[in-house]
C-alpha cells in the first residue's frame, strides 16, 4: 500500500465542501454531461482546489450530479473554495444553478476496488445533508463549521443563522447561511418557511439574521422566538448585512461607554477642556486589551448625564457607563467622576480629584487605572505603563494638543476644522518638540486632510505628514498612535495600501479597541476592490464605534459605489436616526434619487437647503440637480454671488464651482458667459496644478474645462494623465473616475467610440464618480446628464442607457 493511501487510511477530521447541481435529474442527458463537465472546470481553476490538490491534501469524491471535495487543513478551506464557486458562477455560468453545504467532521478512510484511497464517513453524509436544506446559489455550512469560522473575524459579519433542519431520519442540524455582498443567497431557503404556521412567526424568522454564531447567542435567539410566539409580537431585524451585535448578544461584564464630560467652567470656551480629559481618559482605558471601550465618536451625540442610561448602555452594548465634569478655573483644575453599572442604575465608584493643571495626567491614569480594578480588567506590565504615561511635561503644549484634539472630534470634516486642528497642534509641537502624541495626531490630521482635500493636497503637506508621523514613531516606536498615523501616511498620502495594511496590522494590540484599525483596513481593501473583505472590516469597526456617523456614512457610501441604493439608503437613515437633519446625508440622497432618475425627489430633498461656499459638495449637487432638470437660473444666480468673494480656504475647488457655473450657463444658451467661466476657472486651476501636480482630481477638473472650452487635445491629454496618475489596477475606487472623465470629453468632443468603451466598461463595475458626492454613472443618468446629449442617436448608447447596471454581481 503507498504511503499516500496510507496516510488518507489515517485521517479522522476532513473539512468537507458538498456541491449540487439544481434540477439536474430534469434535464437531458446531453445538458447533464454539459453541466458536470463545465462544474468539473470551475472548481478545478479555483485557488482553493489548485493549492490543496498540490499539496496532496484534497481528495475529490463524484457524487453523479455533484461532487464532493475533502480537504484537510482548515475550516476555512471548503468555504473559501465555495466562495470562488459562487463568483465564477455569478460571472461566466449564470445558468448553471448549484446549491452548496460545508461540515467539519469524522471520517474514516477505505481502499476502494480500484486500490485507490477513498473515504466516507458521518462527516461527508453531514455535508451533504446541511447542503440539502439550501436551494439554488445557497452557501449553507453547519453549526460545527460555523462556530470555527467565527474564530476569525473577517468571516462573522456573512454568517447567519437559519435554525434547525429536519434531514432523513427525523435528525435536525443546525444550519447557518454564509452569504457576503456580492455572493451566496441571502433569501431563507424553503425549508426554512413554515407552511402551517402564521404569516408573523414565518415573518420573524426570515428577519432575524445572526452576525455571530456563538452557542449562547443561539440559544438567546431561540429564547426570544418563543417570547415572541408568547407575547404575539415579533422582532424584526434588516435580512441586509449585519451591523452592530444585536439585542440577543451577550454584554461583555467589563465593558464600558465614557459620556461627554460636563463642562462646569465659568467660560464656555473651556468647553475644549472637558473634552479633551474625557478622550484622554477613554484614550487610555481603550489601551485595556481586557476591556471593551465605546469610541468617543459614538458616545458624544449623547448629554454628559444622561437619563436614560439603560437605553444607551443597551445601544452601545456596554454594562458600565462613566459620567464625568470638568471644572478649570486658572491652573487648577476639578474632575468628578462617577462609574455606574447600567442594568440598576447602581453607582460602582465614584471621586472627585482637585489637581493643578501640571498635574492633570495624574488624574486621567488614576481614573483609567481605578475603572479597570472596579471592573476586575486584567492589565499587562505594559499597559500598566501606558495608562500611567505622561505626554509631555509641557502644560501650555497640552493645552494646544487639547484645542486641536477639539477640531478633530467634531464631526464635519471641512476645511476650516481642518486647519483649527493643524494650527494648534503645530502650536504644540512647537511648544514641546518631543511631544509624540501630537506630533501623531498632526500626522494624522494633515494625512486625513491630504486625501478628503479638506486641506490643499500639496507636495509640501505630504512632506510635513511624513514627517510628523516619523518624528512620533522615533520618540515613542511602541505608541499606537504613531504606529497609526504612519499607516494612515502611505494609505492617505502614497496610496501604498501593502505597507499602511503592515502598519494598521502592528498597530492592532497596542490600541486594542480602537475602531479606527479596522475602520482603515475597510478603506484599504476598497481601494483595492475588495468589496466584501471592506464591509467584513467596516461591521467589525462599528461594533466597537456604532454611532460613528462618519464611518457609518462611508459603509453607505460603499453601497452607493456598488450601486446597491436601497442598501445604501437604509445605512444613511441610521445616520439620520444618529444627527437628524444631517445636510451631508440628505445631499447623498439626493443624489441617489438623481441616479435612479427621480428628479423630483431629488429636487425636494435639495430645495430646502442653503449651503455655504465651503460646503461643495452640496453646492455641487445643487448644479447638477438644475443641470439635470436643465433649469439652471436659480443655481447661476448662487454660484455667482459666491464665487463674487470666493474663500481662498477652498483653494482649487473654486475654480471647480466655476466649471458648474460656466456649464449651467452653457446648459441655460449663454455660451459666451460659459466660456468667460471656463477661462476664468482654467486659469485658477492652472494656477494650483504647479503645487499639486499628482492631483487627480485637479486634473480631472482641468479636463473637464478645457473640454468646454472646445480645446480637445489638451482635454483628451488631461484625461490620460489623470488615468495614468491613478489607473484602476491601483486604486478600484478613484481609479475608474479618470475613465468617466474620459467618457465626457470623448462624448462631447467627437469621439464617440472611446466614449462608448469607457461607458461600458463603467457600467459594470462599482467606483466613486468624480462629479458631486460620487455617485457612479447609472442608465437613468446617462439618459438625463446633457454631457451626453451628442451620443443621444448612437444604438449602443441607447442600449446603455436603458441598461440596469450589474454591478451587484461582480
């Protein structure tokens, strides 16, 4: 006997992935031929299959109308390859319909008649019963397999469970459904919907998806369905992607949400203050690995004593809620706290520490260190360090890192916030050059402000990104923070996502419970198309940070880049239910409503609103609503009143708005004064592309103006540069923007062909779009943008435009 025979003789777990083809018996003989072989063809080109049948760790059972695949080293092996599958299937085969079911568990090798090692065995049998229980485009994987691949934390947000399965025999299995974003079948299968019960409890249970496979959340859903049953009442929960834990999670005992602190100054501008202790606070009990702290960005929508502290513990899924004050009055400072347990309202330790302001540190680690005794959180020797580190022995440096440590915690990410935070954190680091704490921050700031163009993304703020964060890193190498903003550097500023993801990586347990690891990771791996891997990272950030509206808003936005509107609308309605009347999400919305081609409702949602010249975005939209509609007077008359004393904290983006101000004139029949506003926004944009020459959408910007301007040659040059400065295979979010710049001036300019191509290719593949909130280009907007209007008679535009997108399914 070999000793490769031998060896699969041995084997006792196997990791078993069971594959059907749907309505095989039904079809003739020569389609079932067609369809094995065609089965036999994808799942041998995936990487799964090739790796393991390499390494001689597969083995591969026929099945007549299916297969069944063994592999040996890990849980995640039979899912991974279901997942190639799936997206092989979605891709190429559409037609050929397969269900899928995965387990881990015993089987036992045979030799069979042809002396060939073969095996068999409970666990195959298992697989292919939990497989059973799916219908066509199903990925279902048992209890067992489930409960593993919950031990990584990429695959908890696609697993939900179903609930039993009755198989043959009268056994039942517990089924989970795997499904991401783009593959799988989220619908419940059939045998999951009770036939001779009520509408509701059928209701309740489709609705009831689990991001998390734990035994006693089981168990808690299965206690709540009988509630419900009880009461005559049922809980509904989006079948959409899971977001936070929901109610049935277990709250972890040692786990806290840190309130604003009241600000009981006589001077209200002390407010920054009060704001800063509470972060400083909350910063240092995050570094607890053995804690679960709530970011701040979740916690300050709420009052600094709340009344309703049950609710909000429940919200944040937290036991303990720390409530606080801060009083400063010259250099001394008074800092009350109080911890209380939120499930009986109980105070668990409260204190007030009267220090000067040399002093506060002291305050803030007492605090952190006195929580973690009361909530039993075991502190390594390092932590133990942290907690009690002093920034900087500088109070007039610590009280500038305060006031820009301010600007960052507001929510909106504008221009003047932008710069009030970079002036005073520069002020501290003058003040105190060995200040790593800021000089990270600063790093960070002037990083965040390179990428959004809250700051002008010249080669010069790059610089002092680089090395602010460098500076962080060489006076402290193990603080989290500069190891953060090193990361946040080669992401923001070199779009060097292998590095910033080694960064983010390393920077993982020294800020154990920082949302902001997984928040960058999920930006990361959008950049670089990885769509389902993003939304794994950005639902593992908002259990740590779940009323973070920025992050919620660019998990939104994620599935406005893939077109999934409804998805994406339901996200920004938790955003609203966070900060009501958010003009930032009612823009978005409008222009969702403008890429369905709903111009009404668009129109309503952007009528009430007035934005300021630093609010682009809106004023942006605005146009291009009046652009749409082609009703551009009222949009001329604004644009012009704001342009007439332009903010020069805008710097390029005002020539932008006099791009929208010369095509709305030109959409209105007054070329002349079109053409005055392009020459007018050439020559500013012009002016700031010798500062920020690898600024794509500057360039962007110079393209579409010289096309208005009829200059073809340097519009089609401009166009090719911004794609070369940013092509696809680089970057799978701004990348294809370049393209639909390239689309508009083939369009208008006489190049009909090239416009096409670049049309389709944009059509079937998710990006951020360059004009307004970045909403890519769909059918309904090819068939109302008037940059278009040439194209209007040409049969393959008109078969575009009447064309739903696909994007879902890539």
């Amino acid at each position: 006997m070999s000793a490769e025979i031998k060896r699969e003789i041995e084997l006792k777990i196997a990791h078993v992935l069971f594959i059907d083809i749907v309505a095989y018996s039904k079809m003739a003989s020569d389609d079932q031929r067609a369809a094995i072989e065609k089965l036999n063809q994808i799942v041998q080109s995936t990487d799964e299959f090739r790796k393991a049948e390499s390494d001689n760790r597969l083995l591969k059972l026929a099945t007549g109308d299916g297969m069944a695949l063994i592999f040996y080293d890990s849980p995640e092996a039979p899912v991974e390859c279901a997942l190639e599958i799936s997206r092989a299937l979605k891709e190429h085969h559409p037609q050929l319909r397969l269900r899928m079911g995965a387990h881990s568990g015993p089987v036992s090798g045979v030799v069979d008649v042809n002396g060939r090692a073969n095996v068999a065995g409970a666990g195959i049998n298992t697989a292919q019963r939990v497989m059973d229980c799916g219908d066509a485009g199903h990925i279902l994987l048992s209890a067992r397999i489930a409960e593993d691949l919950e031990q990584f934390k990429h695959w908890r947000p696609h697993l939900y469970h179903l609930g039993e399965c009755e198989v043959k025999h009268g056994e039942k299995i517990d089924i989970v459904n795997l499904f991401t974003a783009e593959l799988g079948n989220r619908e419940q299968p059939k045998k999951f919907r009770p036939t001779d019960v009520g509408v509701a409890v059928s209701a309740a249970v489709k609705e009831s998806p689990k991001s998390a496979i734990s035994r006693w959340a089981l168990l808690g859903a299965a206690a709540l369905i009988l509630v419900a049953v009880a009461a005559g009442s049922f809980l509904f929960w989006q079948r959409q992607k899971p977001g936070p834990p929901t109610a049935t999670s277990a709250i972890p005992e040692k786990s806290i949400a840190v309130m604003p602190f009241e600000n009981l100054s006589r001077d209200p501008d002390n407010a920054y203050f009060a704001d800063g202790i509470q972060d400083e606070i909350l910063t240092r009990l995050a570094k607890i690995a053995d804690l679960k702290v709530i970011s701040r960005t979740s916690t300050q929508h709420y009052k600094s004593a709340p009344d309703n502290l049950r609710e909000i513990a429940k919200q944040l899924e937290v036991a303990h809620i720390l409530e606080g004050s801060v009083q400063k009055s010259g250099d001394a400072v008074r800092v009350n706290v109080q911890l209380i347990k939120a499930a009986n309202d109980s105070h668990v330790w409260a204190d007030t520490f009267d220090r000067k302001l040399t002093d506060i540190f002291s305050v803030e680690s007492e605090v952190a260190k006195t929580i973690a005794e009361q909530l039993r959180a075991r502190l390594t020797g390092q932590e133990e360090q942290v907690i009690a580190a002093k920034p900087t022995d500088n109070p007039e440096a610590y009280d500038a890192y305060l006031r820009g440590l301010a600007y960052t915690l507001k929510t909106a990410n504008t221009p003047a916030n932008a710069l009030g935070a970079q002036k005073y954190l520069r002020e501290a680091v003058r003040l105190d050059p060995k200040f790593a704490l800021s000089w990270a921050l600063l790093s960070n700031v002037e990083a965040r402000g390179y990428i959004t163009q809250a700051l002008q993304p010249t080669v010069t703020l790059r610089e002092e990104a680089r090395q602010a964060a460098e500076t962080a890193l060489t006076l402290q190498p193990n603080l989290g923070e500069a190891v953060l903003a090193k990361g946040t550097y080669h992401y923001a500023c070199l779009k060097d996502y292998d590095t910033a993801e080694r960064y983010f990586e390393q920077a993982r347990p020294l800020l154990p419970n920082s949302s902001r690891i997984p928040e960058s990771l999920a930006y990361v791996e959008r950049r670089r198309g990885q769509w389902d891997r993003s939304e794994s990272s950005f639902n593992e950030a908002e259990r740590l940070d779940p009323r973070n509206a920025y992050m919620l808003s660019q998990h939104a936005q994620s599935y406005l880049l893939l077109r999934r509107f409804p998805e994406a609308l339901r996200k920004f309605d938790q955003i609203l239910n966070i900060t009501p009347d958010d003009v930032d999400i009612l823009v978005v919305k409008a222009a969702i409503a403008q890429a369905e081609g709903d111009l009404p409702r668009a129109s309503a949602l952007l009528a009430p609103l007035h934005p300021a010249a630093d609010d682009n975005t809106a004023l942006e939209t605005q146009a291009y609503q009046a652009i749409l509609d082609r009703r551009p007077a009222p949009v001329i008359a604004r644009l012009k009143e704001l342009l007439a004393k332009p903010d020069p904290a805008l710097g390029y983006i005002n020539g932008e708005l006099r791009f929208y101000l010369g095509w709305a004139h030109d959409v209105a029949g007054d070329h002349a004064a079109a053409e005055e506003s392009w020459r007018q926004a050439r020559s500013e944009l012009e002016s700031f592309l010798k500062e920020q020459p690898e600024n794509y959408f500057l360039i962007e910007d110079m393209a579409l103006t010289n096309m208005g301007l009829g200059d073809k040659a340097a519009a089609l040059a401009l166009s090719e540069r911004a794609m070369a400065l940013m092509p696809i295979e680089k970057d799978a979010l701004d990348g294809p923007g370049a393209i639909e710049i390239l689309a508009r001036v083939a369009a208008r300019l006489g190049e009909p062909d090239r416009a096409i191509a670049a049309l389709q290719k944009l059509l079937s593949i998710p990006y951020s779009g360059p004009l307004a909130v970045n909403v890519p280009l769909t059918p309904a907007l090819l068939r109302l943008d008037p940059m278009f209007d040439p194209l209007r008679n040409d049969p393959r535009f008109q078969k575009l435009a009447s064309t739903a997108p696909n994007t879902a399914d890539k």
